[in-house]
C-alpha cells in the first residue's frame, strides 16, 4: 500500500488510476464492521438448510424420483398425478379449503367486531378479554381439540347435546365440527392484523366525514371500511392459511370419513401408513403449493395497499 | 357527551355483547371444560392419572424434546436476528422469507418431509435400516419435526427488535476495544434478554404442544409418544379422565406462557426501563 | 498523534458520499470537519475511527497504515452524536467498559478501574452520579458521560460526531469551552464534525469545509472567511 501514493506524489499515476489500484488491493479486506458475520450467516443458513430447506427440497425430489415402485420417471409422475387428482383427494381438498375459507370469512366477519369493541369502548373485564384472544395460539391444539370435542359432542356435550336435542343440529363428526374448530383456531389472527390498524385510524378522518353530513353507517361503509380493507383481507388469509394446514384440533372432533369429512393432512397420513411415500409427497407439494399461493395472495395485498397509500 | 364520531349505543352494546358471547362460549368455555372434566374425580383421582405410567413416558418424553429444540432454535434466532440486523448482503430478504415458512406450511409437512428422508422408504431409509439407526419413530425424528414447526418463532421476535435497536450501542463497544465476545455478551445480550425470553417461551409453548408433525414422525409404540398424542391416545381408549388430565397439564402451560407473554409485553412497552434500586 | 486520509472514496449502494477525499490532522491539533448534513463529513469520521470501510483509499495513525484494522484494535475515543450510551449500565459502567474489556494482562485491577473513572468523573464535573442510569440524565450531562467513556480507553485521537447537536443554547456553550479547554491541556489531536460555523470558527484551529463528498478548502478560520476559494465555500460561509 505504502508505494501506491509515492507513485502519486512522483505524478505518474493519475488519481483515478490510483482508486483503481486501491480498489485492487482492497479485494481481500474485510468486509464488515461489526464481528461475527460469518460465524452466524454461517450457523443461520447451515441450521435453515438443515431443518427447513433440504427436508423440503427432499419432499419436492420424492414427486418426480423414480423409485422401487415406479422405475420410470413417467410411472412417478404418473402415479403422483393419479393420487392427487384421485377423488378423494380432491373431496379432502374441497374440505379443507372450503371449510378454512368459511372460517376464515366468520373470524372476519367476528373478529373486526372483537377489534372494534376493544379498541374503541372501554368496559370492565376488557384486558382479561384482550388477553384471552391468544388463548388459540397459545393452546396445543390437540387440547382445543378435545375440549371442543367434549362442549360440542352430541352425545354428553355440554352444548352440543342440547342442540342436537332440541334442533336435530349434529355438531361432532360432521363438517360443522371442522368448521368450530377451525374457527377457534383462526380467531385470533383477525383481531391481532386489526387492532394496530384500528387504533392508528384517525378519528378527525371520521369526524371530517360525520361533519360532511354522512350519518354513521355511512362513515362505516365509505370510510373506516376501506381503510382497514387490506388488514381485515390480510387477518382472514391468515387464518384461511392456518386453517388449510390444521390437524391436530380436527382428528378429535372429525371422523375422518373418506369423501366426506376426511382432510387432506389426514389423507397424507393415510397414505404414509400404507408405505405410498410418493403419493403422500405429492399430496404434500399440493398443500405446499396452495400455502404458496395463500402467501403470495397475503403479499400482494399488503404491496397494493402500501403502493396506494404512498402515491 | 356525544360526539360525532360516537357509535350509537345499540351498536355499542350489541359489539360488546358479541365479543363476550363469542369468547366465552369458543374460549372460556372450553377451557373451563378441561379443567372441570379433570378435577370432576377429585385430586386424588386427578393426581393417579397423571402419574400412570404411560402419562409420565409421554411427559418426560415431552420434556426432553422440548430441552433440545428450544436451545437449538433459540441460538438460531440469535444468529439469524444478528446477522440479518447488523450487516448488509444480498439475499437478505430472500433469507427472512425462507425463515417464515415454518409458519405457512401445515404442520403435517413438517413431520411428512422428515418420514420421506428417514422412513423405510425414504431417502436414507435403506442405509439407516443397514446400519440400526432408528430417526424415524423415534426420539430424534420428533426432535427435528418439532425444531422444523418452531423454528421462526425466536427469530421473529428478535429481528424487529434489534432492527429497532440498531447498531450505534455495538459500534460503541467497538470503538473502545470490545472484541465480537465482550460485545455481545456485555452489550447486545443485555438488550434483547427479554426478547429472546419472549421467543423462547412461545417456542417452547408450540414444541410441548404440537400435534401434527409429531404424529407424523412418532411411533404409535406406546413409549414413543409425546402429551399431545398420548392425550388422543387416551380419547380413543375412552379413558377420557386420563386424556383430561394430561390435557389440564398442558393447558396450563399455555396459560403460564400466555402470562408471560403479556408480561413482557407490558415491558417491553415500557419507555426507558429504568433499573430499581 | 497524527492523521492522515489519503485518497479515501466511499460509496452507499449509488450514493457516493466520499469522492478521493485526503486529508492530514497534525499532532495535537483541534480540527473541525464542516458542511451541510449528507456532505460526507460524517462518514470521514467514521473511516477514521474504523466504524466504514472505505472502498478506496488508506487511513494512517502516526504513520502506521490502520485501514486493514477493525476499530476495536486502532484506539480511537468515539462521541457518537445520539451518544450511543449503554443504556442498561450505570455511568460507572459505562465509563469503566473500555477497560473492563482490556485483555487481562492488560487490564487494570479494580481499584485502578475505579480511581481513573473517579478522574474522569471530576474532569466531566459529574461526581457523584456513578450510579446514575443514562436515562436520569439530561442531554449535556449524556454527553459528558460519552466523552469520558471515550477517554478512558486513552485514545490516540478524539472523534466527535455532532458533538453539541442535540443540546440547548446554553449548555453548548458550556460544553464548547469546556472542549476548548481540555484540548488546550491535553492536547489530544482531535475531530469534530459540525454543520454550525459558530461552533467550527470557535472552537478548531483548522477548519476543513466539506461538500459533495469533497473536501472544499482547509484552513485557518480568518484564511476561510478572507480567502474562500470557490463559489460553495463563499456562499456556505456567508449564509
């Protein structure tokens, strides 16, 4: 380094040159200022790759790798195609993503109100309330399983039992079982994308409009209603995402008939147990590719909205 | 005073009312359920539940899992949240992403992915079968199903943070002769104690609770299984009072970890924390 | 200790916030970097103490190339303008870390630890707030607790990044003389960054203007008023 501004002083290499002659040198500096970058990218990228990413290439390989089964390429692919346009895999998938899509629009439709009331009233009990909205993330879900299975059970259940009786309603082991429990599961999602939109939303906004003469439920539908649109649409997919990929709060209230009430998480784990490792995978690159889209969807959302405010 | 921004107060009621309803009869309800069906016997039956044999395998078993995936992905959040919040390079987005995927996908796929690499005919199955390594069905399968479905959580939580920490406090240690050591221990630890607290409990709350991908990847042998599945284990034997109990155990815990969340919550909304005398 | 930058470029993805900046402090000397915000000044600084890296260019302490040096091996007190105090520990602590971290052979004993915070505290005239948390303090007390922070470690030189910036009136001025007159017993060659003029004229020997990622003219305060010798230096100087 030391000869480079002596060729400088001597006026035979221009200064430019001589960025370009630092720039030479500095190729083995370091990098960063702060220590530690390659000791935990290192760790951060080994461990993802470990746990994340090779498990998941393994299960996106297994779909196209001929095995002892089907020694062909086509025979595997063939074979995939067979299992997951099977009709009863496509009977699990309308399941799933009808009945998470149902929940979904309910915990919308629920839980703007919750956010609502907890936002902008103030009653007692309104932090035990607050609270008890996590109360589904926190639960292991086979817990919420069992005790929804024990409230809503037609027979013995402390409500479903009367419904059962005095509506003819049968809660367990039909569709509206899945439909409660996805429900519970998904509830929070909701509430929680809402209720930091909710608080932000200047009230001079709705008092701009209430002064410009339109009466409540018009401020609702013009204007706190758009402004939370892309929260509320973000909370739902969330919860219709949770929903898809449930299992453990649905094997105890669901029978899991086939055709009927069966899931496709339920129908993968058939599969696993009868040793049909390639169905199964493709049953899971089907599941993989609907919480891709469900993702993408989430994305999309949340760029239009912050594209629209900016601009 | 009515205000023009004033909900009527039907709709007041009405909003309130819902919400109560709601909670109660989807949240409260249930839980209260739990804990009513366990305690229904009396403490004595409740407490021989607990202790029988297959309750006991399935909690220690729960424990021990539990002990290694926190500690593992817990030092993972830590790298991941240092090295994405105090350097720049390329792919880091790509890099947050990635680590969110745990999150969308079903747990069942956490569990699948581990049964196609280890099981009978998976990947290594064959080579494994030679060699009398059992993964799958086994202690190190539910290991790495579970480190897969909670795998973000640490992370998660302790990149907004030290984003909004920043790295001045870091440059200041480095300035007056820290080494990479000194710095995190002495400067960055102290800052995000409680973050990487609030992680770990929420980490630890999924891995003791997770269903989907365990059953997956655990066998049905009875010593193999943890809480969760010993718990609908128990439901299809129709010995419900045992599934209860083990239930209440659990739930408990999620209550613990729910207190400690909003806790820390609490906290860290707390301006400058000032340390008591 | 002397400085010296010789031709030194930085970029920030395409914003070039160094252009072929060189730049020599003489031992002792009290030198002011001076400019509109976004000019560079800052990120000088921060190459010098080690905290960028440039992407050209070399940096010297007393002769010795340190621009391979990670900041924690070149010695150099930091005033960081947010002052960058640890917030979890007491000003004690805060002043005592640089020799806490010392390598063992090197490190100092307790009661030596505590003696020569004891001494920066009455050089700062903060004695009596070692048990003090940053957040109970005000702004210029922070900010004398950072500058004892970084003479602690008895650094080759001084850099100060906006060190009045965020004070009232009064306390700058407080704190402007008393720089001036600890640079005049010590003597320690020292940098500071400023965009206010006042402050740059007041209290450096030299005044380096910087604009652009350039530097506009070095020198004495009357040379810069008097002799401005381009457009930007003369407009900057009479606004």
């Amino acid at each position: 380094m030391n000869a480079v501004p002596s060729a400088l002083e001597k006026g035979y290499v221009t200064s430019t040159e001589e960025t370009a002659l630092n720039n030479q040198n500095n190729r083995s500096r370091r990098r960063h200022i702060l220590p530690g970058f390659h000791l935990t990218l290192g760790f951060t990228i080994f461990y993802l790759s470990a746990i994340v990413l090779i498990p998941l290439a393994a299960l996106v390989a297994k779909v196209v790798t001929p095995t002892f089964d089907y020694p062909g390429f086509s025979q595997v692919i063939g074979h995939v195609l067979k299992v997951v346009t099977d009709t009863r895999a496509v009977d699990s998938y309308w399941l799933s993503f009808g009945l998470s899509f149902v929940a979904a629009l309910i915990n919308g439709v629920f839980g703007f109100i919750a956010a609502w009331a907890l936002i902008r009233y103030e009653f007692p009990g309104k932090k035990i309330l607050d609270a008890l909205v996590d109360l589904p993330f926190a639960m292991p879900t086979s817990v919420a399983g069992l005790a929804l299975t024990q409230v809503f059970s037609n027979n013995g259940g402390y409500i479903g039992q009367w419904l059962y009786e005095w509506f003819g309603w049968q809660i367990s082991y039909t569709r509206w079982g899945i439909l409660i429990a996805l429900v519970f599961i998904g509830f929070p999602f909701v509430v929680r994308t809402l209720q930091p939109v909710l608080t932000d939303l200047a009230s001079d906004v709705e008092e701009a409009a209430a002064c410009l003469g339109s009466n409540r439920w018009q401020t609702f539908w013009r204007v706190i209603l758009p402004s939370v649109r892309p929260a509320l649409i973000t909370g739902v997919m969330l919860a219709f995402g949770r929903g898809v990929g449930e299992y453990g709060s649905i094997v105890f209230i669901s029978s899991m008939i086939p055709y009927s009430t069966e899931i496709t998480p339920q129908l993968i784990i058939i599969k696993l147990e009868e040793f049909d490792y390639v169905g199964a995978a493709g049953l899971g690159v089907v599941m993989l590719l609907m919480s891709f889209a469900i993702v993408a969807t989430v994305n999309l959302v949340q760029y239009f909205s912050s594209t629209r405010r900016s601009s | 005073m009515k205000r023009a921004t004033t909900d009527p107060w039907l709709a007041r009621y009405a909003f309130i009312g819902i919400l109560v309803v709601f909670v109660v009869i989807f949240l409260l309800f249930p839980v209260s359920v739990v804990l009513y069906e366990a305690l229904k016997g009396g403490l004595g039956f409740y407490f021989s539940a607990l202790t029988a044999t297959h309750s006991l395998t399935a909690i220690r078993l729960t424990l021990l899992v539990a002990v290694a995936v926190v500690p593992l992905n817990t030092l993972f959040g830590v790298c991941a949240a240092w090295a994405i919040t105090h350097f720049r390079f390329c792919g880091k987005a790509l890099l947050i992403s990635l680590i969110e995927i745990p999150l969308w996908v079903s747990p069942v796929i956490g569990g699948l992915v581990f049964a196609l690499i280890f099981g009978q005919k998976g990947w290594l199955g064959p080579w494994l079968d030679a060699h009398h390594i059992q993964i799958l069905f086994a202690y190190p399968g539910i290991v790495l199903a579970t480190a897969f479905v909670t795998f973000p959580f640490v992370a998660r939580g302790l990149i907004p943070l030290m984003q909004a920490q920043g790295s001045a406090e870091e440059e200041a240690a480095l300035t007056l002769g820290a080494n990479g050591w000194q710095l995190f221990w002495r400067v960055t630890f102290p800052k995000i104690k409680w973050g990487i607290l609030y992680g770990m409990i929420l980490c630890n709350a999924r891995a003791m609770g997770e269903f989907g991908a365990v059953s997956v990847v655990a066998g049905s042998v009875d010593d193999r299984i943890t809480m969760p599945l010993q718990i609908e284990q128990y439901y299809l034997d129709f010995s419900l009072p045992d599934a209860f109990a083990l239930a209440s155990l659990l739930l408990l815990l999620s209550v613990v970890t729910l207190v400690i969340k909003i806790g820390l919550e609490w906290r860290h909304l707390a301006p400058n924390y000032v340390r008591p005398h | 200790m002397s400085v010296t930058v010789h031709n030194v470029s930085k970029r920030f993805e395409a914003f070039p916030a160094l252009k072929d900046v060189s730049l020599e402090v003489q031992t002792g000397e009290l030198l002011a970097l001076l400019g509109p915000s976004g000019s560079g000044k800052t990120t000088l600084l921060r190459v010098i103490a080690g905290l960028e890296i440039p992407d050209a260019g070399q940096v010297t302490f007393a002769g010795e190339d340190v621009t391979e040096k990670s900041a924690y091996e070149r010695r150099a007190g930091f005033v960081f303008q947010s002052y960058a105090l640890f917030q979890h520990m007491t000003v004690f602590e805060n002043i005592a870390f640089g020799l806490r971290v010392l390598p063992k052979k090197k490190r100092p004993d307790a009661a030596a630890i505590a003696k020569r915070v004891g001494e920066l505290l009455g050089l700062i005239q903060l004695e009596g707030y070692e048990k003090r948390l940053p957040a109970q303090l005000s702004g210029g007390q922070r900010q004398r607790v950072a500058l004892a922070r970084a003479l602690a470690i008895e650094p080759r030189v001084l850099l100060l990044d906006e060190p009045f910036g965020a004070l009232d009136a009064r306390v700058r001025k407080d704190l402007r003389r008393w720089l001036r007159e600890f640079h005049d017993r010590t003597h320690l060659t020292s940098l500071f960054v400023t965009h206010d003029q006042d402050e740059a004229f007041e209290l450096a020997d030299r005044v380096v203007i910087f604009n652009e990622g350039r530097i506009q003219q070095i020198g004495l305060p009357a040379e810069l008023r008097h002799h401005p010798t381009n457009d930007f230096v003369r407009a900057f100087l009479e606004v």
